[in-house]
C-alpha cells in the first residue's frame, strides 16, 4: 500500500469516527443515553408499556 493510499484510508476512517461520535452525542442529548444496549432496554420496555396499555384498552 503505497502512502496516498494510506492516507485516504485513514481520512476515511476518521472521517467514520467522526460520524459515530457526532451520532453518539444527537443520542446523548436528544434521550439523556447513548449506549446502545440502554437505548435497545429503553425501547423494550416501552413496547411493554404500549402492550400493556392496549391490553388494559381491550379489556376496558
């Protein structure tokens, strides 16, 4: 791999890096986490809740 090649390799990678962060912290501010794992609990437990909630409906 010659050095111009590495180079944009590494300006890609960055530029990768950079958008996850940028991702990270929309995540961060917008819902108070940015951990993926506390987002996919969050989301469960939030489809729990709406089940629950159109079962108490049918039920009413």
């Amino acid at each position: 791999m010659d050095a111009t090649t590495a180079t944009a390799l590494i300006e890609g990678f960055d530029e990768q890096l950079q958008d996850l962060y940028r991702e990270k912290e929309l995540l961060e501010t917008s819902l108070g986490i940015s951990d993926a794992e506390d987002i996919i609990a969050m989301v469960r437990s939030l489809e729990e809740q709406l089940s629950a909630l159109y079962a108490d409906i049918a039920t009413s």
